[in-house]
C-alpha cells in the first residue's frame, strides 16, 4: 500500500481563504481582527516563525503587532506588557512566542493572557475547559491536526488512537481532541515501556516528540493513519518529521508529509482563532 497525503499546505490555503471572507464580514461592521505576539529575545528560529504569522495576518487583511522585548526582559516587564494588550481593543488575539529564554517560567507567564484572547489556548482555564468537554480556544496545532484528520475523511469515532508525546501545547490536548471525536485514546511518552506495542495497536497514530525517525515502518500496522507532528532540522539542514516517511507510507493508509502537513496547519489555524475572539467580542458587545 502506498498512503495518500493528507496536504496540509493546500488546506491551510483553504482555511486562510474562509479567514478573507470572515475578516471582510467583521470589517463591514467596523472591526479589523489584531493579533499582538510578544516575542522576547532573539531566537533566530522564534523571529521566523513570528514573521510567518505576521506576514499571515497581512493576507488575510487582519491587523497584528510584534511587541519585541529584549531577552533580558523580566517576568514582570512580559506580564506588564500582556496587562497592556489585554486592554488593548485593537487587539482580539494575545500570544507569547515560545520557547521563552529559560530563566522566565513561561507557565506563568502564558496565565496572564486574558482568556478571550487566549488565541493559542494556553492558557490554564482554556486547557481545562477542553479536557473537561467546552472547548473554547483550543492550541492551534491539535486544531490543525484534526482539521487535517476530518478534511482527510479518516474516521475517529471509535477507533484507537494513540498520541506520542504528551505536552500541554502538542499530546495533551490533542488527546482530548480525539476522545471529543470519541476515539479511544492512549497517550505515550518517554517513559512509555513499549512504544512499538502501543504504537502497532494504533489506527490513528499522531507522533509529536522532535525526534526524528523514531517512528518506523515495524511499528505500524497496515493501514494505519499517521500525522507527523515533528518539525526537526537535519546537520543537512533539510526538514524531517518524527515518522520515517519513506517506508512508514508504504503500509499507512494516509500519512501526513514534513514539511507541508502539520505546520501550515498552524499558522492557519491560529488566524482562525484570533477572527473567532474578534467575532465573539463583536456579538459580547451587542
Ligand atoms: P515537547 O518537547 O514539549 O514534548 C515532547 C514529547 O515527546 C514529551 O511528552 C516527551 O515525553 C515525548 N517523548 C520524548 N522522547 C520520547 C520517546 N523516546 N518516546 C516517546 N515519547 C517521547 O515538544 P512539543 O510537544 O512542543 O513538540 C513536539 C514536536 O512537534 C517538536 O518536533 C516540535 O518542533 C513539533 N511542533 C510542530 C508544530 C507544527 O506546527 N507542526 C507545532 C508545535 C510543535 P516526556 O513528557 O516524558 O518528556
């Protein structure tokens, strides 16, 4: 079996194209959805990333702000900062570009978002509104994924689903995800025994650890539905997944490439949520 691809760039053109048409309908009642990212220090991969985003906003006619502290701004320069987009209503959509230099405990840090403007649904109240069933902002790449996952017509309900990695950005509420979808769920980590047991059971099979080719084709079973959730830079300098792709799509049924799965995915999606916020402060103030 050779997989077909679940091309995130063409949906994400897609999504980006119903952005345009909901940005335009805000517009005609007066507001321009904003975007503020607060980027500290100057990770040269964070600028790239942060200019993406940007650059984003500009195509779909949205607003956005870069708000640059140095990387030796304190915790409380960053939260003052926040405080003031939090009042800002030019701004419907707040978020922290991470990783944060160490020393500032960024999960403090992302508390500070107000949390209708919590965009990427960091924040600890948007995270436990989705594991508790009320989704509200949810993280941008789950959304992407399970955008990815329906757009690509795999079935969820009821299936087994097993998600590598467990982080509160990527795993976590990805999972949750998932189980709204009704799949049954096993989350796996690094202090999984047996991963290659887990992962031969799945039939939806996600993979988010930044390991390259941890994933291989004697760890899935036929027919298997894979998204790659890794973004991992070779010494080459070429972009890797966490899925060994080449022989992991002969026995998948749809299997997501890197790049062009997952990360455009992102970006479009976190457009979607900030014209969301922007929506929803329309119609609180009516
Ligand atoms: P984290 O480092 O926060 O989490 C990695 C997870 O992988 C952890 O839960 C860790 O387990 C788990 N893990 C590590 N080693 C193993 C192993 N040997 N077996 C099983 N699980 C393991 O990363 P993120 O969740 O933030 O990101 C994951 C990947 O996704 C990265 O490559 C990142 O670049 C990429 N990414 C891509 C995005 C996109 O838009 N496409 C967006 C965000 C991230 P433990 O908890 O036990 O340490």
């Amino acid at each position: 079996m050779s997989a077909r691809i679940l091309d995130g760039k063409s949906l994400a053109l897609e999504v980006r194209k119903e952005c345009r048409m909901r940005v335009n309908a805000l517009k005609a009642q007066g507001v321009t959805p904003g975007l503020a990212v607060v980027l500290v220090g100057a990770n040269p991969a964070s600028r790239v990333y942060v200019n993406s985003k940007s650059r984003a906003c500009a195509e779909v006619g949205m607003h956005s702000e870069i708000c640059h502290l140095s990387g030796d701004a304190s915790e409380k320069n960053v939260i003052e900062r926040l405080r003031g987009l939090n009042e800002d209503s030019r701004i419907h959509g707040v978020i922290v570009q991470l990783p944060l230099p160490a020393r500032l405990r960024a999960h403090l840090i992302l508390q500070q978002v107000a949390i209708d403007k919590d965009v990427d649904g960091f924040n600890w109240c948007n995270q436990g509104a989705l594991s508790d069933g009320y989704p509200r902002f949810v993280p941008c790449t789950p959304l992407g994924v399970l955008r990815l996952l329906e757009h690509g017509g795999v079935k969820m309900d009821g299936r087994r689903a097993v998600v590598v990695g467990r982080s509160s950005i990527v795993g976590k509420p990805l999972a949750n995800l998932l189980l709204l979808r009704n799949a049954t769920v096993t989350i796996c980590h690094s202090r999984t025994h047996d991963l290659a047991r887990e992962t031969r059971e799945a039939e939806i099979l996600v993979a988010a650890t930044g390991l390259p080719g941890l994933i291989k084709a004697d760890m899935v079973r036929s027919g298997v539905a894979v998204v790659d959730v890794g973004i991992n830079r070779t010494p080459e300098g070429k972009l890797v997944g966490d899925v060994e792709f080449a022989t992991v799509s002969e026995k998948a049924s749809v299997i997501t490439p890197v790049p062009g799965g997952v990360g455009p995915m992102t970006v479009a999606m976190l457009i979607a949520n900030t014209i969301t916020a922007a929506e929803r402060s329309l119609s609180a103030a009516h």
